[in-house]
C-alpha cells in the first residue's frame, strides 16, 4: 500500500517524500482513512510504530484547505502526558507544514518552563499540543479557548491516567464542544481508556495494531556494576577496549544523551544524539550517518529509540535503565534482529540494582553481574 491510496493529497506526499517515508506502517494504513472520513477514532499502538504521523497527516490534510483564523480559538487539541511527546509531535506537525497549500501555526505547551511567552505566542495557533496542567493554566489567564474545538487528540492516554490526570481531564473535557472528532491513542486498551470514551460518549472505530513481538534469545546479555562517577569512563572504556564498531546507547534525558555525545566526541569517539528535542530532518540525517556506519554511536532516548530499527545492529547499551521491564526488552530488542546474534550490554549502579532484578524476573532471563572494581579506567 502507497501513502496516495490512502487518500492524501500531493502536498502532504512532497513532505512523506521529502521526510524519506517509504510506505506506511499498519497503524496509518488503518487509522488513515477513518480519520479523513471524519469518524472517531480509537488506535491502540505502542510507541515507535508510526502512530504520530497517522493523526499529523489527515489533520493537515484537512485543515490547510480551512480558511486562516486568526484569534484565540484552538482548532486542533492534542493533549499529552509529558513534555518530551509534547514537543515531538510538535516538530511532527511542523515537519509536515512547509509543503501544504497555506502555513499552519503549531505551538506545544508544557510546565516546567514560563508560561509567559506561551501566553504571546498563542494569537494565530491552531494547533496546540499541550499537558492538561499547563493547558489549564493558559485557560484561566485567557490566553486561547478550546470552545470550539473541531478536532481532539488524546495520545498516550493510557499514561493520562497512570500520571494522575483525572482531575484536570475531566475539567478539560467540560470546557470542549459535543460535536468534534475525537482521536484516542493508546498503548493498551484497559476500563480506564474506555471511561474516557463513556466521559466523551463517543463510540470510536477501533484501529489496532498489535505489539511487535522481539525475541531475545540470540540476545547475549552483560551487565557490569560500577560506581556512580565511573559510568562515563566505563562507557568508553568499554567501547576501546573491546573494539565495539558500533553501537546504540541508551540514556534517560534529553540533556543526558547531549551531555554523552559531547562526552564522546572529546574522547575521539564518533557520536551523534537522537531524542524529542532535534528537528525531524536533523533525526533523520542522524539516524542515517549511523545507519551507513558514518557514525560509531548513536545515543537515544526511549521516545526516539523504540522506532530505530536497523537489520544488523551488533550491539545495544543501557547506559541507564528505562522506567519498564518492557522498554528494557523492546531497547535490547533493536540488535540480535533477523536471527542474527546480538550483544546487549546495561551499565549498573548499586542503586539501580533493585530495579534490575525486576527487570529479569519480568523477562524471565537472569543476567550475570560483572564487577569491575579491578579495571583500570585512568585516561577513559
């Protein structure tokens, strides 16, 4: 299936094109159509399986033939859990703007930094992505209203709950219309997912896509305990010394991966990052130098990391550990592919231990600790 029989018009082809997209992933084959139709959507899909693009594409697609509103009136709301999906889907819906008929002004929101140049910058937007908390605040300074919604977009809306925002969903879904679309995206589809349909009253087509499934048997697991000031040093060390050609390496932030990068370089180790906060066309041309070997290590973060997949990555490293046991297996997951071997290594403190014998009781396989209290890592 080609992204023109699901009923795109050409200017959002020229930035499929132009972003290097090849054919759709399943979630947009499916969750496409219905969108453009106008129905209520409901898309059960984990992270990295294409699912931003599949409501940023028929969003776009509808509103650049909309006359421009210039005032304070939200067209588009798409409501998120954390800053970092804020700000991917963003440069999302910004990636795909330079091709279509006329400039659609996108803005996200979030807390956490201050709320007075989102206030100035709201005149003219119309799509806002945005955390309920921050929202919330924009709406009792007057700053933009959502009364006249013609599209809502709830992703992740299972972590909505999981994060404890009941309260301020529910105060949110008051202020908006009965008559919009309504977009549900979700990683599983459990009662608290279905309660926000029933507090919406709408009955979605359900689109699902189901998990991928990765096997980690050919999977070699190491794990080594340092302490908390040697993980760096570790980290290269380990790279030299055991000649690792190239590699994916994990880390928690967007600042931890830049500040690895940066690391990396000073010690004569080609390195480039990959998270929520580059550009689309800088993540692509990244993921690219790394893809043709231009570039030994790729640094991510979870977000960006679950949708890299390359055929004969040799090596994966948890330069720290993910939240879930599951982010854990889908991040070991990106090596060992097509029943090729594959080595996985995590880099420990004592304080993350805990956590990893959770991590192996979850997945079922036992991971030896080497300590490394012996290694000399003076000049690393």
């Amino acid at each position: 299936m080609s992204f023109e029989s699901l009923g795109l018009s050409h200017n959002i082809i020229k930035s499929v094109n132009k972003l290097g997209f090849l054919k759709p992933f399943p979630i947009q084959e499916q969750a496409v159509p219905v969108i453009l139709s106008g129905k209520d959507l409901m898309g059960i899909a984990q992270t990295g399986s294409g699912k931003t693009a599949s409501f940023v594409m028929p969003i776009l697609e509808k509103l650049q033939n909309e006359d421009v509103k210039k005032d304070r009136n939200i067209q588009v709301l798409v409501l998120v859990p954390t800053r970092e999906l804020a700000i991917q889907i963003e440069e999302a819906f910004k990636a795909f703007t330079p091709t279509l008929k006329r400039d659609i002004k996108t803005m996200a929101v979030y807390g956490g930094v201050s709320i007075n140049p989102q206030m100035k910058g709201m005149y003219g937007v119309e799509v806002l992505v945005a955390t309920p908390g921050r929202l919330l605040d924009l709406i009792d300074h007057n700053a933009l209203s959502i009364s006249k919604i013609s599209q809502l977009v709830v992703d992740e809306a299972d972590k909505m709950f999981q994060l404890g925002f009941d309260e301020e969903m529910n105060k949110l879904f008051k202020m908006m219309p009965v008559a919009k679309q309504t977009l549900l995206f979700s990683a599983t589809l459990n009662e608290k997912v279905d309660e926000i349909k029933k507090r919406l009253t709408i009955n979605p087509t359900l689109v699902e896509v189901k998990a991928e499934e990765v096997n980690i048997d050919n999977i070699a697991q190491l794990a080594y305990l340092v302490e908390p000031e040697q993980k760096g040093p570790f980290l290269r060390y380990l790279i030299k010394e055991q000649n690792i050609q190239q590699a994916l390496v994990f880390a928690s932030s967007t600042r931890n991966v830049d500040n690895l990068v940066e690391k990396l370089k000073k010690n004569k180790i080609p390195a480039t990052a990959i998270h929520g906060k580059k550009s689309q066309g800088a993540r692509t041309g990244n993921l690219k130098g790394f893809k043709e070997g231009e570039v030994q290590i790729l640094v991510a973060t979870d977000l960006i990391g679950r949708g890299i997949h390359i055929d004969d990555l040799a090596c994966v490293i948890n330069y720290e550990l993910p939240r879930s046991p599951l982010d854990y297996v889908h991040r070991i997951g990106r090596t060992g592919r097509a029943n090729e071997k594959g080595t996985a290594i995590t880099i420990l403190t004592h304080d993350d231990l805990q956590h990893f014998r959770v991590i192996q009781k979850k997945m079922g396989k036992r991971v030896d600790l080497i300590r490394t209290q012996d290694i000399d890592l003076h000049g690393y």
